[in-house]
C-alpha cells in the first residue's frame, strides 16, 4: 500500500480523532476573538507604504500637527445668503459644542475682510451683527463676498450657493471607541440641524465620519452578508448534492475557516481595515468549494451502490492530492499581494490564504467525520447538475468540439486585441458610496468650489529664525509668483502674501508698498501680529513652525484628473530644482499626490506578485501533477479567463481602478482548482492505459459536477459581495464572478480539446 493510500485510510479510520483535534483547534482560535479587535478605516489602509513623499509627509505632519475637525456645508437657492441660509449657518456657530470634544467653529460669519474692504466698510468681518441684517444688507455681503477671492477659492462656490464651515476638536486620546463617539455627535447635531432648518440643506462630511463610515458599513455587512451567503449558499447546495444535512456540514466546514482566519489575526493583533475585512467572506466561499469535491463524489460513490466508509475513502482518495494543489495555488495567488505595499491590498491577501488554509485542515479533519455521522435512510439521487454535465460530455464527444474548439480560440484573440482599450485611472470618489453625503459634497466641491485638490508644500530655511531672513522670503515670493502664473493653480496662500499685505497697510495702502518688507526686525513685528491673529481666531491657519525655520505655502488646482495632478507636480518640483537655492529644502506636506500615484506604484508593484505567483503556480502545477506537459497545458485555461473578462472590460468600461489589478494574481489562484480536478483524473485515467477520449469522459464523469457546483458557489458567493457597502469591494466581486464562471467553460469545454489534440499529436511522436 502507498504512502498516500496510508493517508487516506487512516483520515477515514480514525476520523473521530482528527474530529475531535479539530474541534479542539477551532476552540482554541476561537479565543482569539475574545481579543480586542481594531478596524483600521484611516487613509493607511489605501496608500502605498514605498510611495517616496511618505517619509517627507510625516516629516512635515510632526511640525504642522493639524487639529482634527470636521466639515459643514449648507447649501440653499438661490444663495446661501438669505434669513435661511445665514440662520442655519448661525445655529452652527452657537451650538458646535454639543460635538463631544468641540473647541471651535470657523464660518462665512467670522470670516475675515482684508484690509482694503475693514477700511471701505468699516468693520473687520463679513457679517455684522446677523440679527440684525435686512435684504439691502444681504446684497452687500453678497457682492462683497463673491468678489473675495480668498473666500471664493476655499469656502464659497462661484455663485454663492454652496458655503463650507469647520469644526475644530481635542478629543482626549486617539482610541478608536473615542473617534466613533465624536462622529456619532457630529451626525446628531447634522440631522438636528437639518429638522430646524429644512429650507437649507446640511452636510457634514470628513473628520471621523470617513471612520464611522466605514466601521458602520463593515459591520452591517458582517450582519446583512453573511447571513445572506449563509442562506442562499445552503439552499443552493441543497439542490445541487440534495441533502440539506450535507449542505449545513459544508457550512460547518466554512465557518470554521472563516472564524480562524478572523480568529488569526486578532491573536497576531493584525488591525482589520476597510478592504481585508472582507477577506474572510471570501475564505467561506472558497472553504464551500474545498468541502463540495469530497461531499459530491461521496454521493457519487454511494448512488454507485457502495457502503459510507467505501464511499468516503474513495472520496478523501480521489480529492485529497488535488485539493491540496488548489490550496498551495490559492494560497500563492493571494500571497503574491504582500509585493504590494499598501496595507488594505496585502492584508486582504494574507488572511484569505490563512483561511484557505485552514479550509483544508477542517475539510480533511472535520468533514469525513460529520458526513459519516448522518444517517443514510435512502440511496441518493442524482447530482442536481448530472443533466448539465450529460450535456457537457454529448457536446464534448460530437463532432461540435472542433468548433467549439475554434470558438474559443478566436475569443482567446479577440479579447487580447481589446486589452489594450483598459487604461488605468484611479479616484478617490471610487472608495465612496454615491449614496453618500461625501461623494455628493465632493463633486460639488469639484464643480462648484475652485479647485477640489490642494496641495501643500513646506520650504525649509535650514536655520532657527530663518523664516524672518529677506533673502529667504525672496526665494519664496519668487515660487509664489510662478505658481500664480500656472493655468492649473486656481490660487496660492503663501506667508509672503500676508506680509506684503501687512506692509501695505503699515503705509496706508499705498500700493507701491505691497511688496516684502527687507528690514529682518519689521519682519518679525509683522510675524508677531500674525500670532496675535491666531491666537484671537484659533481657526487662522498655521503657516510657519514652532522654531520660525519653515513655511507652509498653499495651492489650489482647477479640478484636476491624476495625471493633470502628476503633471502640474512634475513642473513644480522641476522649476525648484532649477530655480530655488540650493540651501533651502522643499517638501510634500499633504497626501494628494500620493494619492493620484497609486496607479503607477500598486500596478508596478501588483504586477511584480502576478509575475511572481505565475511563474510559482506554474511550477507548482508541474510538481504537483507530476508532468511537465500537463503543467504547462494547465496554465492556459487559467489565465486566459483573465484575458477574457479583461478583454470585454475594456471594450465597455475601459477604466481600471489599481485595486481591481488585485484581480490577476488572485483569479489565477482562484480558478486553477478546476484545471487540477480535471487534470488530475484524466492523467490518472491515462496511467491505467485508457486513450484520450476515455481519459475526457472519466475525468467530466468524476470532476465535472463538483467543479460545476464549486464555480456556481463560488462566483453566486462572491457576486453577492457586491450588495457590499464598499465600492471598492463591488467592482472586484463584479469582476470575479465571470472570470471563474469563464474558467469552468474553458476547462470542461475547451481544455479536453486540447488535452486530446496534444496527447494525439504526443502519441504519434512518441510512436515515431
């Protein structure tokens, strides 16, 4: 007896021992999820850790530490300037401390004139005593508003109808249960304010509510999903393998998995962010299609006339090689996503090979024993997929192959033409729900509000003061004006332009004063009144540093795409390198950039793990089947799935999100289980001495149906996930589906095909 026959004896033999090791280990990960466990929903879980700016964004954050705080937007017809708007916006002011932590509000209503308008008008803010304002009053602080830039570029739209304010906050720690509270009073003053004003329309967007957007939406589909896939997946397996107790032990089986995995990380106290929170849905579909070959040739075996013991022996015997190969491919697929250097890609790759992983264990522990605990009162019926599979063997067998053959070789072509029609694009919008008041607010901001991206820079003097140097203050001045002249900033807020107003002024707005000042103590006269400003207004941005050796300079671009953004960043850093003296230092201050260079980066570094997974599973294949041939054969029907769906894409969408690139090292994984059943019994059909043909039936005959019922699992499983709350998590799931379903037609369709004109073609060599 072989080794491997050995195994399988003693899997079947002892199964109450390897059942109740089982339950012990399931025990024990379950513990681990009585450890506390986090969910990451910051912006770490989407950046690229290797992005370069990383380090210089992080540098800067440490000297411009920024208050949390949370955005407001009214918006009103025609204008937000009537009794409404002004009222709603007033509420906000008075009752921004009902925010847990609140410690100011900065609105269109403390909004500072500068100076030429304080000595037009006579008084230093937008608004005068709001109680007391009239129509006549409302059209003067209309055309004074709408005619300042500084309020047009950042907190008021064009026409006046869409106006932001801000609510700073200093919650006590930066624990996670802290922040969801602080978003949960923000959402409660938001509806508040809405029922008392239901003329002006209320958004609050930004601050915590991206965290609690996300923790809410992770849990409603941990409670709505997986109820759902737990339902539909039992009654679908009912009418596949016609027996509702073998379709709740395969669901077993899955959530066992799917706890361990989850159980996993909360004993290595890996964070769950927005996209692996999703891993483990996955891993219980996968863990369905390890379980489904050894219930459905179990069945197989006992309609054949066979007793339980025989039956499952054959079963754990003709499974137990292939679907560990599938499990080791699996795993490689997903593995490969660790090249990747954001965190929310490489995490969700790591606990669905976790949990694949232990889907074999229990498969192999568990599941013999639970099966062989039912009782069998009658012989089962067919397999509800046995018509489908009759159908398949007819048309494989006829002479409608070669066209079908033919068939698919001319889609094979046609979709790689089409590949190139994919261009890679990736928005931020993308992560939100279109429902939502963000993504709503934010293509406002795009349309409405000059200039939805900002980014930040900081210029370093490299001395302490060095901020009050005029030669320093030159070379800044200098990049302002530049920027000022670029199409693609819509403005720039730069120190240099608040002391050359201030100087100004000094001189009674004598315009030829509006210049820099070149005395170093009238510089800091003016820098100590700038702190006076920000110490009576708490919400005056922060422009230089604690030590005074570095400033903070602004730009506003015009609604930019991300190689717009790319490109506008790219003549920045080229003119500093050509124009700025060599002792001063320019860094990144803010993620907008990184932001728009995660196509380049997650597709060089996605790519990198498909290359790396390919060559991996390639290899595998050839050792696991142990021919190099049909290792090589079974590389086809894998990735041309891919191609395939991709091809199609391209022809109807055209865009590609970097994350759904996720897809090519995770399908070939995923949709290599078929090829390795049906390869697996055909080259065990070829040993016994039977020809092609016979070697095609038997292994339709003995794979056919469970990789049928695994794909249909599979891809209704993971189609399901696109009911999910996270965009994100929906185009993939969208995309998946019909790459496994693609899969099983090229693997029962076209691969006998090949096998038999290839074994023809080697059969005749081999003669000759």
């Amino acid at each position: 007896m072989t080794p491997y026959q050995n195994a399988v004896d003693t899997l079947v033999e002892r199964k109450f021992l390897f059942f109740f090791l089982a339950l012990a280990v399931f025990s024990l990960n379950g513990a681990g999820l009585l450890q506390d466990r986090e969910f990451d929903a910051s912006d770490r879980a989407v950046l690229a850790e290797s992005d370069p700016y990383k380090a210089e964004i992080e540098e800067t954050q440490a000297d411009y530490p920024s208050t949390p705080n949370v955005t407001f937007v009214f918006e009103a017809k025609p204008d937000i300037f009537t009794e409404d708007g002004i009222r709603a916006i007033q509420a906000l002011s008075q009752r921004f401390g009902e925010i847990d932590a609140a410690v100011s509000a900065g609105t269109i209503l403390n909004h500072r004139l500068n100076p030429v308008d304080q000595a037009k008008y006579g008084r230093d803010f937008l608004f005068p005593d709001p109680s007391t304002l009239d129509e006549k009053d409302f059209q003067q602080i209309r055309e004074i508003a709408l005619a300042d830039e500084n309020l047009t570029g950042l907190g008021l739209s064009e026409v006046g109808d869409l106006s932001t304010a801000s609510v700073r906050y200093l919650p006590q720690n930066d624990e996670q249960e802290t922040r969801l509270t602080i978003a949960r009073s923000i959402i409660t003053l938001r509806d508040s304010l809405r029922n008392d004003h239901p003329n002006v329309d209320v958004y609050a967007i930004f601050g915590p509510l991206w965290e609690l957007e996300r923790y809410e939406g992770a849990q409603q589909d941990n409670r709505i999903l997986r109820p759902i896939i737990a339902i539909l997946g039992i009654l679908f397996l009912y009418f596949c393998l016609r027996s509702i107790l073998y379709s709740v032990a395969l669901f077993v089986i899955a959530a066992a998995s799917s706890i361990s995995a989850t159980a996993t990380f909360a004993w290595l106290q890996i964070p769950f962010n927005s996209i692996s929170n999703f891993g483990p849905l996955v891993v219980t579909v996968v863990a369905l299609a390890h379980g489904v070959h050894v219930v459905s040739v179990f069945v197989q075996e006992l309609s054949q006339g066979r007793s339980k013991i025989q039956a499952m022996k054959e079963s754990v015997r003709v499974n137990l090689q292939p679907v560990a190969l599938a499990t080791v491919t699996t795993m490689m697929g997903f593995l490969s996503l660790n090249y990747c250097s954001s965190p929310g890609i490489y995490e969700f790759g790591n606990v669905i090979a976790v949990g694949v992983a232990w889907a074999f264990f229990f498969t192999f522990a568990l599941l013999p024993a639970l099966i062989l605990l039912f009782p069998v009162s009658r012989i089962p019926k067919p397999l509800g997929t046995q018509r489908f599979i009759s159908a398949i063997q007819g048309l494989v067998a006829s002479k409608s192959r070669v066209a079908l053959f033919w068939g698919f070789i001319a889609l094979i072509l046609a979709t790689l033409t089409l590949l190139p029609l994919n261009k890679l694009d990736f928005d931020r919008l993308s992560f939100i729900d279109e429902d939502s008041d963000v993504h709503y607010i934010l293509t406002a901001a795009r349309e409405r509000i000059n200039g939805g991206t900002v980014l930040s820079f900081v210029i370093e003097s490299g001395e302490y003061y060095g901020i009050t140097d005029p030669a320093f203050l030159q070379n800044v001045d200098r990049f302002s004006k530049w920027l000022e002249t670029l199409p693609e900033a819509t403005f720039v807020g730069s120190y240099t332009d608040y002391l050359k107003s201030r100087n100004k002024a000094e001189h009674d707005d004598d315009e030829a004063w509006n210049i820099l000042p070149t005395d170093r103590l009238q510089i800091i006269d003016y820098l100590v009144g700038y702190q006076l400003i920000q110490e009576i207004d708490s919400n005056f941005p922060r422009i230089f540093n604690a030590d005074y050796s570095s400033v903070r300079l602004v730009i506003g671009a015009a609604n930019p795409s991300n190689e717009e953004l790319l490109a506008f960043n790219r003549k920045i850093d080229a003119w500093i390198e050509e124009n700025l003296d060599d002792g001063y230092r320019v860094l990144h201050a803010d993620n907008s950039v990184r932001f728009a260079r995660q196509d380049s980066i997650i597709t060089r570094e996605l790519m990198q793990g498909f290359l790396l997974s390919f060559v991996l599973i390639t290899i595998t294949m050839i050792l696991g089947l142990k021919s190099l041939r049909y290792g090589l054969l079974s590389i086809m029907p894998n990735v041309f799935p891919v191609t395939i769906v991709f091809g199609f894409w391209g022809l109807f969408v055209g865009t590609l999100s970097p994350y759904t690139l996720m897809l090519f090292a995770i399908s070939l994984g995923l949709v290599v289980d078929d090829s390795v059943h049906v390869l697996s019994k055909y080259i065990s059909a070829r040993k016994t001495g039977e020809n092609p043909e016979k070697a095609i039936a038997y292994s339709i005959d003995r794979a056919g149906s469970a990789i049928t019922i695994t794909t249909a699992t599979l891809a209704a499983g993971i189609y399901l996930l696109t009911l999910s709350s996270s965009p994100l998590l929906s185009n993939v799931a969208s995309l998946i589906s019909p790459i496994v379903i693609t899969a099983l037609f090229l693997d029962i369709l076209w691969l006998p095909e090949v096998l038999r004109r290839f074994d023809g073609w080697w059969d005749r060599r081999h003669r000759a």
